[in-house]
C-alpha cells in the first residue's frame, strides 16, 4: 500500500480539540463535519486540502479526547497519510480502527517542510520526501496490526474471527 | 521478572500469568461504557459486526451526560439513537435524564467499577477508575463497538512510571493540585503509552476524591492509566458504594465490615505490584511541598502556583465549577467553603455543576446549593457542557474562564481567542470571589 501527496504541516500537541471542535460533535454527517477540520488553527484546511495530502507533524499528535471523529474527519478530508513524531494513545488506535494511514517516525517528521511532495509506503515504512531528495524508514507495524489494517479496519478484522 | 499493578491486572483478564511490557495481547473486558457522542459511532459499527448485539446486557454502560439534557436537534438525534439502542439490545445500565450524572463520577458511586476491573470507555476520561485500583483506559467508539460485540479488546502492554507519595498536602491543596503539578513537570506527553503508578506513605493522606481527580487527568500526561494501590479508603468507598448486583450477592444486611472484607474475594481482586516490577521513572513527591496549582492556557502542562498565577493579575469572565474532575461532594464542600458569606464578583459568571444526582441532592441536604445561590453562583443539573464547549456556559472571544475542568487546549470552552485556566475548586471559588486569580489564603 502507498501513499503520495503534498505535505500540509503543523507543530506539537496537536489536540484533538483542534482537529474537531466539540461544538461540532452533534453532526452525524461526515461530509459537513469534515468542512471543521482544523479551523481552530488553520481556518482554510478545508479549503486547501486536496485528495492524497499528507499531514506532518510534531510530537503527540491527536492528544485529548478519544473522539473517533478526529481521525474520521482527516481521513475525510482527502488525507492519504498522517506522519509525526509520535501519536496520542488512544488516537494511533482510532486511526488504525477506522483505515487512517499514520507513520511515526520523528527524523521524517522533522526534515519534511510545508508543501513537499512525499511518499509512503506502508510495507517497508519508507517516507521519501521527493521535493528533498531524501528518504526515512519508520518502523513498520507489528504484524497483528498490520493484519487489521490489511482487513480495512477493527469492525472487519473481528468479523473474520467471530 | 517482576509485573506493575496495571500489568498483573491485564495478565489476570487474558489468563497469562507473566507479561511484559511492548506485548500485544486481546484481554477480558469487565465494563464497557460511552456517552452521547461516542455512542452513537459506536452503535453503528457494532451493529455491523457479526454478533450484532452485546456480549453482556449488564456489562455496557450508556451515560447521556455530555450534550445531554439535549442542546439541540441534533444532540436529541444522538441521546435518541442511544436511548433506542438500550432498549433493543436491554441493557441494564442506560442512564438518561434524571438518573444521569457525569459519566466519570456516576460510575464509581453506582459501584459499576470495583478493584481489579478492566474496563474500558469510548472517552478518553475513562482513566478515572484506577483510583479504586482498576485498570480503566480510554479507547474510541470502533474500539467500544468491538469491546460491546466480543468482551474482548487488543492492548499493548503498557511500560510505568512510579509516583511515590509522601508528606502530608497543607490545607487548600487537593488531588487537582497534585496532578497539575506532575503534568507541569512531566509535561502532556510525559507518560505517553504509560500506566502511572501511585504508591508510598502519602497516598492514605488523599481522600478517594483527590485520587479519581489525580487518576482523571493522567490523560492529561498522555497516560495510558493511573493506578493507585488499594487501601482502607479504598475498601470503605466501596462498601459505601456497593451495586446492586453486588448487594445481591453479600445480601441486604451485610455489615460495612463485611464488605470490607468480601473485596478480593467475592467483590473484584486487589493487585499490588511486584517488588522487582521494572518502571519507566520513577518520580517522589513530597505532599508537603505542594501549593494550590493554576495551569495557563492552552495547556494543562503551564503549571504555576496560584501565589504566582495572582501577581500577574489575571481578570477573569467565568468560574466553572464542577466536570468527571471536580464535580464531586468534595469539590462541592470545598468551594462552599471559600463562597459561604461572600459574593461573585461583579461581572463574573460562576456556574456550579454538581456531578450527579445524588451529589446535587448531598449538596442540596448539606446546604451547600443556599450558599452557591446567594453568594450569585448559579447550579445546574448534571453535564459536561461548558468543559469541553458544548454548552451551559460557552465563552466569547477574548474571554477568559477559571475552571476546575481538565483542558484548556485552544477553543476547548468556545471562541477560539478565549482561554481556559484549570484549578482546583478551592481557588476557583476563589477567583469568582475577587475576579481574578487569587489564592485561597488571601481571602482568609
């Protein structure tokens, strides 16, 4: 599986109040509740955002709520791909469960610059960053998770075990 | 080698006797919970699972606490889907308007949560419950359907950092303050993937209160659970707080002894850990030393002392008393306490949300509610509603609120130019006294 996109990219503690405000969280509909994404911090994200757009960013990544909605909105959104330094717990989980494409790999994370043109290929872990000329290697996922995300998410992966 | 608390608890639930950490494992769920917003997900996802129905009618909690009374049409969709769900699938324990209270302080007085539990809840302030030495965690709403649908959930086993605590906190120094103070200095990542361990002489000087507000907020670090060891505290809250189901089982008349007794045996399991467990870091805190703490926007890590906090002056809009962290009897006393005989500060909102409804109804008997509405306080029923901007207090730009809550990210109470600045209720009563940050101590 791979990825390729123009990277959109952000700083530290990426709270998922900022990804989703809560005041949002009574919207059911995934396509009016994607037109919020980040608008706390970045009022155009919606606008900007092209389909296959990878998000950079820095260390834990996600933090605060456990609202799936986060990883639902960016996904959404178009974002093939979220690299950063590290993720919040319970959103690394929520992205995985839903099929959002993240890499943790802080080398990457910080040489990668705004606007970059990368690449990622989930089966080996490399993130090329082609505007650079450069390449990094994140570890790639254990097999069990590697296995759900193959499934298309948890729903998926226990249903072939029930 | 030797296993932390939260380690032996999660080999317990997947039938292993050893763990260690980094260890991917599928565990034995005891409690499953979420809200009016994760819910709703939730529901739809499982009903797409196979199983389509829960595993356990009496092991799934619903809480209509966070839009709930409904702030509008569309949070009335969700607390519907929810309500509708619970009667299809009969689950046991739906709590709705009027049985309802903030999810993190209802549970534990319900007694649905008792030591040596796994649970797990579709909001991230589920880390609650280790305060009654439980492994209680925070997951998503795809993680609540699988949780419903099977009993079972994956986890990675997680490394600890151990918090020893000693001394005794001086007077105006509660759990609030203490959790402030380690996320100040671990910072919001600190226990990233991380149980927090709490152990020493100190624990036994913090009230089963201060230990669910320190154990709320370990999120707040990153953390993947807080843990305390479980004490007498520990037994008597539980005796005092007995389910029904577990009622039943000792029998109406059994004594408080009794119950202290039956806990590890009949009602839950006390783990303690190893000798030899390996931690992460070790921390040592010295109760003492600590002083009422204020966290500045817009994170939770900008810890400064109120002595501090006051000499910059900082005029405040709103007091929010109350949230899963300090919405409790407790919390309550304390700021009668500070507002017993004065009054808000012109200009200055101050809302008071008791957790639950038997809190309300303590507060409502002990006369705590008289004192909050003639100081000018206002008290509402039970909800998260302001602490996470929802509703019930939403502020404007530029505004800026003193709150007992847990997080002061950007927007997290409204307009995105408005801050948050957390506390405990000691020095926000203080504050919707004077306007401004102020310690307790100045108002004495």
């Amino acid at each position: 599986m791979q990825a390729k996109g123009k990277v959109i990219k952000y700083g530290d503690n990426i709270d998922t109040d900022i990804i989703i405000p809560a005041r949002y969280l009574n919207i059911m509909d995934r396509r009016e509740l994607a037109s919020h994404c980040m608008e706390d911090l970045d009022a155009d994200f919606s606008k900007k955002v092209e389909s296959g757009d990878v998000i950079v960013a820095g260390s834990n990544f996600g933090c605060g709520s456990s609202r799936e909605h986060a990883p639902q909105v960016i996904k959404d959104s178009g974002i093939s791909c979220v690299i950063a330094e590290s993720f919040a717990r319970i959103f690394f989980r929520n992205a995985i469960n839903i099929g959002l494409p993240i890499v943790e790999c802080p080398e990457a994370a910080k040489a990668i610059a705004c606007g970059d043109e990368v690449e990622i290929n989930f089966d080996t872990g490399e993130i090329k960053d082609i505007t650079l000329n450069k390449s990094f290697r994140a570890q790639p996922f254990p097999e069990f998770l590697q296995n759900m995300i193959n499934a298309g998410g948890l729903i998926n992966y226990i249903n072939k075990e029930i | 080698m030797g296993m932390t608390m939260s380690q032996k608890i999660l080999a317990a639930h997947t039938g292993q006797s050893e763990l260690s950490a980094g260890e991917l494992i599928e565990a034995d769920i005891d409690l499953v919970l979420g809200n009016d917003i994760t819910s709703p997900v939730a529901i739809r996802e499982m009903e797409r699972t196979k199983a389509g129905q829960v595993y356990d009618r009496e092991k799934v909690v619903l809480v209509m606490d966070h839009f709930v009374p409904n702030k509008d049409i569309k949070s009335a969709e969700n607390a519907k889907t929810c309500r509708e769900f619970a009667c299809r699938q009969c689950i046991k324990h739906f709590y709705d308007v009027g049985k309802m209270g903030i999810e993190h302080a209802l549970i534990p007085e319900k007694g649905l949560c008792v030591p040596g539990d796994l649970v797990v809840g579709a909001d991230s302030h589920t880390v609650t419950y280790g305060a009654l030495g439980a492994f209680s965690t925070g997951v998503g709403s795809t993680d609540m359907a699988a949780a419903m649908a099977t009993g079972k959930l994956w986890f990675k086993v997680p490394r600890a950092i151990k918090i020893e605590l000693k001394g005794k906190p001086s007077k105006y120094v509660t759990g609030k303050d203490l959790i402030l103070y380690i996320i100040g200095m671990i910072g919001v990542d600190g226990a990233l993937y991380e149980s927090m361990e709490f152990c020493g002489e100190g624990v036994k000087e913090l009230s089963m209160d201060d230990r669910l507000a320190v154990c709320n907020m370990a999120i707040e670090a990153g953390g993947k659970n807080g843990i305390f060891p479980v004490d007498d505290i520990t037994l008597e809250y539980v005796a005092e707080h007995l389910s029904e189901k577990n009622r039943a089982v000792l029998g109406e008349k059994a004594s408080k002894e009794e119950i202290k007794a039956a806990v590890g045996k009949t009602i839950g399991r006390i783990y303690e850990a190893d000798e030899d467990a390996e931690y992460e870091k070790e921390l040592v805190i010295d109760l003492s030393e600590l002083k009422p703490t204020v966290s500045f926007p817009h994170l939770p890590s900008n810890a400064r002392t109120v002595e501090e906090a006051e000499k910059l002056g900082v005029k405040l809009d709103q007091v929010v008393i109350g949230s899963c962290t300090n919405g409790r009897i407790s919390d309550m006393r304390q700021a009668a306490e500070i507002l017993r005989g004065r009054k808000v500060a012109e200009n200055l909102r101050c809302i008071i949300i008791p957790a639950t409804q038997d809190i309300y109804l303590q507060a409502m008997r002990e006369g705590l509610l008289e004192i909050f509405i003639e100081a000018g306080a206002i008290v509402s029923t039970p909800t998260c509603g302001p602490c996470l901007g929802g509703y019930m207090g939403i502020l404007a730009d530029g505004e800026r609120c003193l709150s007992t809550t847990n997080r002061n990210f950007v927007g997290r109470m409204g307009a995105k130019t408005s801050e948050v600045y957390l506390a405990g209720p000691y020095v926000a009563a203080a504050g919707a006294v004077t306007g401004y940050i102020t310690s307790p101590e100045s108002l004495v």
